[in-house]
C-alpha cells in the first residue's frame, strides 16, 4: 500500500498539484476543513484517516517529538525548512516516498526533506 500524504495548511499549493499530477494520494487540511486545528489536533487528524502529515511548521515538528518521547503514536511527518528545499524537490522526493514506502515506515517517524 503507497503512502498517503495529509498537507499542513502552509504548504504551496504547487507541491499539492505536482504530486496529484504524478498520482500521489494527497488530502488537504483545507480540504479536510481542518486548516483551523492546532497543531495537535491536525497530527490527530492526520494519524485517523491514516496519512501521513507533511508540513514546514516547526512547531508540528517539535509536536511530533513530542510523542516519539512520550512514544504516543502518529502516522508520521514529513518535515522539510521552506528556505532549504525548493517545490521541485519536495514533489520528487515525496513522490519517492509515497511509491517506495508503506505507511508503516513512516509510522510514530519523522523524516526530512531534502532525501
């Protein structure tokens, strides 16, 4: 089963395209009418309809260490800095992801962008 990707509210809708372009399985919190929920809140999301969060938000990154020190579960989050990887490479290296990876490989992990 590929990975499904869950986008924080942040993300350019240009990532979004290039991967629905390419097939990838993405939801987005303003889709999911969920662009309002904290930062707990939306990796609760995330985790329930089992994908896994990607986001450029260093506070769902400290969120997300947060469990893996308490070890509370998540789906998982892809994290990437906004001024250290450009939308080309987010697309290829998500697509990567979601092809090569099941979603138990990225479950209670976090994982960053670039590869």
């Amino acid at each position: 089963m590929a990975v499904a990707i869950y986008m924080d509210v942040h993300i350019p809708r240009a990532i979004t395209l290039g991967l629905r372009i390419r097939g990838t399985d993405i939801l987005t919190a303003q889709e999911d009418n969920s662009e309002n929920l904290s930062d707990s809140a939306l990796l609760d999301r995330a985790t329930a309809v089992q994908r896994c969060l990607f986001t450029f938000d260093d506070d769902l990154l400290a969120e997300a260490q947060k469990r893996q020190k308490e070890g509370a579960h998540f789906s998982g989050v892809i994290y990437a800095h906004p001024l250290k990887v450009s939308i080309g490479r987010c697309i290829n290296d998500l697509e990567i992801i979601c092809r090569a990876g099941e979603p138990k490989d990225l479950a209670d992990r976090i994982e960053f962008l670039p590869l």
